[in-house]
C-alpha cells in the first residue's frame, strides 16, 4: 500500500452498532422551492438528436418529460423553426418517439416508436397533414434506420428473430457462453440490415427485404454510452456504409470494422485493414471520402481520433492528432471540406471544425457547454448551421444554433425557462499538481513512467454562501473513468449545494479532458495514481479554510463508486460514504461484466496469464476491506451488466460483517442506473437522505 495514502489510515477500527433506525424519508414538494431540489428535477426537460430539415429552416428534435405517474420518460418530437424559434409538436402520446429523420426532399418524416407489442417500429408522417403511418412491422425492435438518397426506400437495422421452437425442443435452451456478461440467459442473435420500400399501398407498406446475414452482426447500443454506429448510403444510393461486429459478444464488441455494403450484389467489402475498434463511420456528401474514429496508434486504451479515408478504401490519416483530445463523432460539413467533431477540453466541452487540409478551428460557444458526454449531440444543416444540445452553468439543456461556423451561438430553444430565477450555487474552476508517487522502498526511486500531474477539478457553493465561511464538503466523483466534470448544469453538484454544502468534483487522471498522456496515466494505475490526485485537490481545498475537516464524505457512481471504495479503504477521516454501482472487484469486473476481457486493456493483461492476476487484486478496492471504517451507503441495480452485483454485495459484507454501519439499496432493474423518472429521483433522494444523517447543515 503506498505510503502515502497508508499514513492517512487510523490504527484502529471504530465499530458502529448496527441498530440504527431507518431515516426518515425526505419529502418530495408538490411545487419547486427557492432552491433545486427533487420538485426540480422533475420539471428538468431533455432535449436531444436535432435534425436541422433539407432545405435549413426547420429542425426537429426529441423532447422528453418526466412522467411520475406513469414512470415513464414521455419522449415526443417537436419542430422548431430555425428563424423564430418557434415550436410545433409534431408527435402526440407516442411516449417512447425518438430517431426522428428527415426525407432527402424534406416533405416525410420518418421516426421510431412502440407498436402495441414494446417493439420499435418505423413510422412516417407526412409534414402536410395526417398522423403518422406505421411503414413497418418487425418481429423485434428497429434500432436505427437510413433514407436511400432518392427518398424511395429506408434501410434499417433489427435484430434476428429467435426460431419458434415446440414441443420438447421449447426446453432444450442450453447456449453458447462467450465474452459476454453474467446475466445473460440465452444466445443474443445478431443485428442485420433490412430495406423497405416508402411507398405506402393504404396502411401497408411492401415487406421489407434482407440485406445481410450471418452470425457476425451490426453493433447494439450498450448504454450509457453512444448510440449504435450509424447506418448510411453513399450519396449515389449504390452502397451502404455500416459497422461490423464479429459476434454478438459484448466483451468482443471492440472486434469492429467499417464495411461497404452493394447493393447490386450483395457483397460487403472491408474499408480498412483494421478489424478491432474501427467504428462510427460516415461518408461525405459527395461520396468521395470515409471518416471514421479509431484509437491512437491503434492501442484501445488510447484516445479516439477521427481518421480520413479518401476514395472510400485504406486505413486513412489522423485528422485530429494535433489537437490532442478524445473526440466522439465525425460530423461532415455540406461541402465535404471539413468535419465538425466534439470532445471534452478541461472543465468544459468543445466543438471544432476540422478541414481535411489545414488547422483545425475551436469555435466559439460563449460560455455554451455541448452535450458531448459519450456523444456528440449536434446535426449540420444544407447552409452550414450547426445545432447542438448544450447547457450552461445554470441551466439545463436547450437547443444552440450557429448560422455558420464563425456566428456567434443563438438560442433556439426555452424549455427550462424556469430554471433562469432559481438561486443555484455558484461554480469555480480549481486547478492543482498532483504528488509522485512514494519511492520504491527496496530502491528508492520512483516508478518507471511516474509523471507529476496538472489535475483540474469543480468546485460548487451552496447559494448564497457567505464568502470565507468553513462548511461541510461532498466529494462526487465521475464515472468512466473515460470521462470528466464539467462546468456546466449538474442536478449532482446542485442539489448537492442546496442542502448547505460544499460540493467537489475532481478530474483526476484517467478523465478524457487533458490529453491523452493524463487519460492514459490510469492504465495498471487504477486507484493509487487517481487517489493521490483527488486527495491533493481536497487538501488544497483544506487549506483555503473554507472546509469543515470534520464532515468531508465521499461519494460516487460507478467509476465514482470504484474510486469511492478505494478511498474509504485508504483514508479514515470521511465522515461518511455513498458507492453507487461500486467497482469494488476487478477480478468480477474482467470475469462478469459486459466489457469483461476488454477490461485488461485498462491494467495490461488478462489476469490468468504471467503475473496480471497480482496487479487485479492490488487495484481492487475490496482487496483493502480491513481499513474500511466509513459508514456506507450501497445503491445498484440488480441486473447491471456494466458493475456486476456482486461487487456490491461484496462491499455490504465487508463492512457489515465487521460491525462498520452500512445500508445497501438494490433496484430490481436491469441497466447500470435507474433511467425510469421514479427510481432515478429514489437515487437523488436516498443520496441526500444519507448524507443529512452524518453532515451539518449550516
């Protein structure tokens, strides 16, 4: 254990009885109060996939409401006019609307929805007048979908349907166990594209026709995370541009390379000699290039990058190398000269129009944060207008357009108004250099690739807060770790600082937001290297006198959770804790997990080959279960594919079975966190209602 997070450790372990009373549970107001709290939440709107029309003065977007009463998302799809900003619902009790797609002549939309069977179907509805027409009836979910250029057809992508079995053969249901994820119950069929005719005879259309087969299959979204790599015709109609996936795996999902699909034949040919993680390809307007992201130098762990191919065959050349960050999507401007592309940038988020010859530009968003997490969210019009979602500090998402890429950003959009007279806590940018490591004892010198570090991080006061006052502070720690807080609308850091406390969230190495010498600073660096980071921002913090040291508690979600395990097995002084979907066991995490062997890229090598299986254990937080003495909060869902279970069980006992007081709250959901509107608000509430038993409120 390394020194310098060992000396923070007390000799001895203060048992807490394990008779405690439930908590009370916090009211949820019927009506927003003077400050964010859960009435808040659920007025909070999301908007998100613009479609900016053909001819560039409208665009339409998916609109989504929380519905309590119904624990639904209630998606919709709006149009908006670009001028006016004027807004028109396009869809009505749809609930579940979204991938909305204009007609190459702008006059149909077409989108997904359910049918009366939970199945994601294609509709169209035509821009002058009627309801939507149902345009397909497949047997299992659409997933996504492309216009042939002449608007005649749309190719779409479904999953396989599963042979209808009787009799005695309905129980013989043994399957394959691959590189995939512990909950899985049955052979996952692959995804395969399909081609519908638009033409509607009446309410029906032609039966669609299958364009590919095998047991290779088109990607499946694995959320949180970016959608599926798109589908998309060549501008001539003759080809379809997709992403191959060798099986259906999810461990194996890296296995992907971009195709070209003819259509005359019927024969896909590969784009470039890569067959591991070469994915979200797109071709340019005039057909004559490929874009497509792929890790630098070829090594996983390494940032994406956006490669060009010119002439729709070859490897390509790194656009974005020079710029250094760890971008999302390749998004091509009309004339097929440059591509928009976002990615994260210190405590912010950018956007950068990339030429393929030349600098690239970072534009201009005064102040604007796009939505970029782990996609871009961002469309181009005819003209060369770009939209996109993004927040500011103190509101939440609206819709942004530039009229051309050296225009200042406009809002579209005004559905969190409201959010514009709410006093919120203020947010500052906090900057610091994280220690070495201790030397090694045997030889005194410092590991071989130790770099001292530039860390970055968010600090949030309450509202109103009285300059120089000490407070009780909440480390909230971001998941990925491939990811970063940013200074933008966070329901975590305001609801947070609405209760009377100081709110931290620390960028510590291994987040996508300072190159990729920091993000890659965490490979076979797992805790150590991101615990001295976060504790040298708290201590920095600490000594400004702004923090009550006796009331610090440590809290997080997923990676958060990972790093929250860790820390309350190598510090002793918090005064309370919060894992949600904690990584508390790598060995779980590689064996379990729906990324599973993908995950020794991250630590350098399988854990049952040469001496890897030391280097899991001493990176597992569990692995230091007798320093743990911090009372813990646990919340999971019980079918999380992403963190297994398992961990947090792990966790539970380690502490319980001690005398250490610990609660552990499971969802009976599948997903890595609760995205339904009830049990969402259940973890914002429960997180507050834990930490209001342990911190003052001043």
């Amino acid at each position: 254990m390394p020194k310098s997070l060992a000396s923070l450790l007390l000799p001895f372990i203060a048992a807490v009885s394990l008779a405690q009373p439930p908590p009370a549970r916090l009211p949820i107001p019927t009506t927003p109060g003077s400050t964010f709290d859960l009435a808040w939440l659920g007025s909070i709107v999301r908007l998100s996939d613009p479609q900016i029309d053909p001819v560039g003065k409208t665009l339409a977007v998916v609109v989504t409401h929380n519905d309590y009463d119904h624990d639904v998302n209630d998606a919709e799809i709006h149009r908006i006019d670009l001028a006016t900003g004027a807004d028109r619902q396009l869809t009505h009790q749809r609930h579940h609307a979204s991938f909305p797609r204009w007609s190459p002549s702008g006059n149909r939309l077409a989108f997904l929805a359910w049918d009366a069977d939970k199945h994601n179907q294609l509709f169209l509805l035509d821009l002058a007048g009627g309801d939507a027409l149902q345009l397909t009836h497949s047997p299992t979910s659409i997933q996504q979908f492309a216009w042939r250029p002449d608007g005649s057809a749309i190719a779409y992508v479904a999953q396989d349907e599963a042979p209808k079995k009787t009799g005695a053969d309905s129980f013989d249901d043994a399957f394959p166990v691959g590189d995939n994820d512990f909950l899985v119950k049955t052979h996952e069929f692959p995804s395969h594209i399909w081609l519908v005719s638009t033409t509607l005879s009446g309410d029906e259309a032609a039966p669609a026709k299958r364009l590919t087969s095998g047991s290779w299959s088109l990607p499946v979204a694995f959320p949180p995370g970016p959608p599926a790599s798109p589908i998309a015709f060549t501008p001539d109609g003759a080809k379809i541009l997709y992403e191959r996936d060798e099986n259906t795996y999810s461990g194996d999902r890296n296995q992907a390379s971009p195709q070209l699909l003819d259509l005359a034949t019927g024969n896909s040919t590969p784009v470039t000699t890569h067959t591991k993680d070469a994915s979200f390809a797109t071709v340019s307007p005039d057909g004559q290039h490929i874009a497509y992201l792929y890790p630098r130098d070829g090594i996983e762990r390494h940032y994406n990058e956006i490669y060009l191919v010119s002439g729709l065959s070859g490897d390509g050349s790194n656009l974005t190398r020079p710029i250094d960050r760890d971008f999302f999507r390749a998004l091509w401007t009309p004339d097929s000269k440059a591509i928009l592309t976002g990615a994260n940038d210190g405590v912010t988020a950018g956007l950068w129009l990339v030429p393929l010859t030349g600098s690239a530009t970072r534009l201009n968003l005064a102040g604007i944060t796009p939505a970029t997490g782990y996609w871009l969210d961002a469309n181009l019009g005819p003209m060369g207008q770009i939209v996109f979602v993004g927040t500011r500090p103190h509101h939440p998402a609206e819709l942004y357009l530039l009229d051309s890429p050296n225009a200042a950003p406009r809002q579209l959009t005004s559905f969190n108004s409201a959010f514009d007279s709410l006093a919120l806590g203020k947010t500052e940018t906090i900057t610091w250099t994280a220690p070495l490591p201790a030397p090694d004892p045997k030889t005194g010198k410092l590991p071989k690739d130790a770099k001292q570090l530039t860390v970055n991080g968010l600090l949030t006061y309450p509202p109103h807060y009285t300059p120089g006052k000490k407070l009780p502070l909440v480390l909230y720690i971001h998941g990925g770790p491939t990811s970063a807080s940013k200074d933008t609308f966070s329901v975590w850091a305001q609801l947070i600082a609405a209760q009377g406390w100081l709110v931290f969230e620390p960028n510590y190495r291994g987040s996508d937001n300072e190159g990729d010498d920091f993000a890659s600073a965490i490979v076979d660096d797992s805790g150590d290297g991101p615990g001295r980071d976060t504790l040298a921002g708290l201590e920095l913090l600490k000594q400004r006198g702004i923090v009550d040291e006796a009331n610090i508690a440590v809290t997080g979600w997923s990676y958060g959770g990972y790093m929250t395990s860790w820390l309350i097995g190598h510090a002793s002084f918090w005064k309370t804790a919060i894992a949600g979907a904690p990584v508390t066991n790598l060995l779980d995490q590689y064996n379990l997990s729906d990324s599973n062997v993908m995950r020794a890229a991250a630590i350098g090598g399988s854990p049952y080959i040469g001496d890897w299986m030391q280097h899991f254990v001493a990176q597992s937080p569990i692995t230091y279960y007798k320093n743990m003495i911090t009372p813990t909060l646990i919340l999971q869902d019980t079918g999380d594919y992403r963190v297994t279970i398992t961990q947090g069980y792990e966790l539970y006992h380690a502490l319980k079975d001690r005398g250490i007081r610990t609660e552990f709250y499971a969802y009976p959901i599948g997903g890595h966190s609760p995205a339904d509107p009830v049990r969402m608000r259940d973890v914002y509430r429960r997180w507050i209602e834990w930490l209001d038993q342990f911190l003052p409120h001043n």
